[in-house]
C-alpha cells in the first residue's frame, strides 16, 4: 500500500488536502487529462448574503454558500453547517467529498454542501429559524428533489431540515418533502436515519476486525467528538462489546483503560447537560485534541477537520483509524499513517452511513411508502460492507491506500457516467 507524497501549499486548507488527494488518485487511475479538469471544479458556487433582524431588533447580514460539486450521477446531495468558522474553501472540499462519498457507496447523487457563518449556540430558535428560511429562501431555485437535496451537518439538526422543507414547500406550493434529508420522521423522515452515520462507523470497525481477527470485547476504542456522530457511534459500539477507552467534546476529553459505561456518559451529557470532562465515571481528564495520541486499537475522530497532521501523525498508536468526521486528517498526514501500516478506513468510505440512509430518505418519500427501522437498518449494513470490502479490494489490486483507493474507485464511477452523459455544449 502506498500514498504518494501530497504536498498541498497549506496543510490546514481543506480544499487543497480534497485536491492534493483528487490528483494523486487521478494520475494513479491514468483519468484523462479534460475529465481531470472538469471533476476538478465544482459545478456552481452560490454565496448569499442573508438578512435577519435579530431579538434585539438589531438587523444582522449572516453571509451563506452552497457549492454543487457534480451532479453527473444524480441530483447533488449534502448537509448544510452552520459554524462560526465556515468558509467557501471548506464548503468546496466537503461538496467534492460528498460526490465521492455518494460514487463509493454507489447511490444515484452527485455532491453538494452548503454553510452559514454563524454561531448556532448564541442564537435564539427564533434567530436560527429565520436565517433557515431566508438562506433557503435565497436558494430556492436551486434546491428540489432533482435538483440539489440538503441534509444536517454541523450545527444544524432534524428542526432545521423541517424549516428548509416548508420554506421550499411555501415557495413552489406543493408539499415536497423529497427536498431534504434528516427530516423528523413524523413528516417524512426515515427510521433510522439520525443513528446512521454512527451505525455506519460501527458496521465498518466489525468488518475490520474480522480482517484482523479480533473479537469486539477484546478491542479498545477512542471516540473524539460527542455529537451525533460520535456519541451515536460510541454508544452503538459499547453496546456491541467494544471497549470505549477514551472520549473527549470540544470541552475536553476523558481516557480510562478500563472503559466508559457509554449510556450512562449520554445520559450526564444530553439529559443532565453536563459538561463531558465532568463525568464521575474515571478517567484522566485531557485537551480533546490529546485523546487521539492514547493507546487503543481504533480510533475514530468524529468532531472535525484538520486533527491528525503531519506534525503530530506519528503520535497515533491505533492500528485502525476510521475516520467519522469529514477531513479529520490532512492530506500530508497521509504518507506518515501509511509508513506506520495504519489501516485507514477513510471517511468517503467511513461516515457514508448519513448519505446512505438519506438516500433511503429520499426513496421514502417519493414512493409514499416507508420502511421499519430494521429494513433500514438491514440496508444500509448491506450497502457498507459491499463498499468495504469493494474499497479494500480495489486497495490490494491497485497497491495503493485505502483512501487513494475509495477516491479511485469514485472517480472512476463518475467519469464513467460522464462520458456516456458527454458534454453539452
Ligand atoms: N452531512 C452528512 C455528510 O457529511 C450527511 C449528508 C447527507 O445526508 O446528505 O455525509
């Protein structure tokens, strides 16, 4: 398995770590050279400036993307983040990433992303909703079902997906609950869906072991963010028999050898509200960034990008890294994880549980007709361990990395739909 050496001009730009990896799996795949160029670029970037009066009465402009990346294979899929520290290179990377994601789990979308700059956490609901409507108001020839379906992602959640979705519904006057993903489930959302992403970690960390031969009990896991990623993750792993060792939130992170009774960490979290380092369960307390440099036997980083670095790489000791986040290492981190013969579950591959079960979401909705949560649940381990074991073959055949190998197998899938679809010109 090799990596060639990617050498983006600023390790911590996301979009040039999404290049740096795009290019070295294109040379390696011999894409010629005009599909390199057209997969290169997102397909449109919008920016929109929305307007939003404030509790206070005061009126605030709150500044908003979304970027369409392909839509070769399909409408473009992806989350909508509302974060303080949103720019448009990031929007760019992670729409880029969702085509990908889509391609290597095979569903019918290209990729899309979208971002508000704006602190969610120091905004009211009332605040938060009209900056939702406004940003979807903006964007409402550019959303549909065929067209452009959003999803949660960073600071956003199932009320922000149910505002997109009347805001879109009151503009083309007809109820469509087909426009996004990670809707409540009693208007149009799937069973199944919130837990996804996480249950997609679980299914892929199960299908690693059995490549190493380990049992569940005997596996040590470090989690690092405590949203729904991560939390879902850890909690669905603890209760499989992994041994959660090590947790951490943007408050701080916790290592126990022992292991964390997981339901009861949610619990202190999300029903007691407490802060994460707070909990009574044991452990050494440390900064949330440290948690990733403990002993384990997987470690998934699902809080955000740019915390494995080619500064701190070699401070890894998993033997798995699956990564739950979007961009949680960088690509010049990447040479250092290969020389240590770290398995690299890539998050294209990794966290491609959300999109998959949105796609579920959106087949719902069109057919009327919604599933159990068990048929869901049954699906979605289908289309994981499929892509698992399509991206680890790929890997062997090509001698090239996991993720080199994921990004190969996706870019393959879109130029060959491109050029049966050809150019319009
Ligand atoms: N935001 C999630 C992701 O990054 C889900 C996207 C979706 O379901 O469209 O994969």
């Amino acid at each position: 398995m090799s990596t060639p050496a990617l050498s983006p001009h600023n390790e911590f730009n996301v979009y040039e770590s999404a290049e740096a990896r795009f290019e070295a799996a294109s040379k390696k795949l011999g894409l010629e050279e005009g599909m390199y160029r057209y997969l290169r670029y997102p397909n449109k970037e919008i920016t929109v400036y929305i307007p939003v009066t404030l509790d206070s009465g005061h009126l605030e402009v709150f500044i908003g993307y979304r970027v369409h990346h392909s839509l070769v294979r399909g409408p473009c899929k992806g989350g909508v983040r509302f974060a303080p520290d949103v720019t448009l290179d990031e929007v760019r990377a992670l729409a880029s990433w969702m085509t990908w994601k889509c391609a290597v789990v095979n569903i019918p979308f290209g990729g899309a992303k979208g971002g508000v700059i704006c602190d969610p956490g120091k905004l009211s609901k009332g605040e938060l909703e009209r900056i939702t409507r406004r940003y979807t108001a903006e964007l409402s020839e550019w959303f549909g079902p065929e067209r452009d379906v959003p999803a949660p992602d960073l600071g956003t959640n199932e009320q922000t997906m149910a505002w997109i979705m009347d805001t879109y519904s009151m503009h083309v006057r007809t109820t469509t609950t087909s426009v996004v993903t990670g809707k409540p489930v009693e208007m149009g959302g799937s069973q199944g869906r919130r837990a996804a992403t996480g249950r997609g970690i679980m299914i892929v960390c199960d299908k690693a072991l059995a490549r190493f031969g380990l049992k569940r009990e005997d596996t040590n896991v470090v989690v690092q963010g405590f949203g729904n990623v991560g939390a879902t993750a850890a909690s669905l792993l603890h209760q499989a028999g992994y041994k959660i060792v090590g947790v951490a939130d943007v408050q701080g992170g916790l290592y126990n050898e022992s292991g964390f009774d997981v339901l009861k960490l949610y619990d202190w979290v999300y029903h007691q509200h407490k802060p994460l380092p707070d909990f009574p369960g044991g452990g050494a307390r440390m900064a949330a960034q440290e948690v990733l440099f403990q002993p384990c036997d997987i470690l998934v980083p699902a809080a955000i990008e740019n915390q494995i670095t080619s500064e701190n790489a070699h401070r890894v000791q998993a033997r798995i890294l699956c990564e739950g986040a979007n961009g949680p290492t960088t690509a010049m981190a990447d040479e250092a994880l290969d020389r240590k013969g770290m398995f690299v579950i890539p998050d294209v591959l990794a966290n491609a549980g959300g999109v998959t079960v949105s796609y579920f979401e959106w087949v719902q909705d069109r057919q009327g007709l919604f599933w159990r949560e068990s048929e869901v649940n049954e699906r979605l381990k289908d289309v994981m361990e499929h892509s698992f074991d399509e991206v680890v073959r790929y890997s062997e055949t090509h001698d090239v990395s996991n993720r080199i190998a994921a990004y190969m197998l996706a870019i393959d899938r879109v130029a060959f739909v491109l050029k049966l679809r050809g150019i319009y010109a």
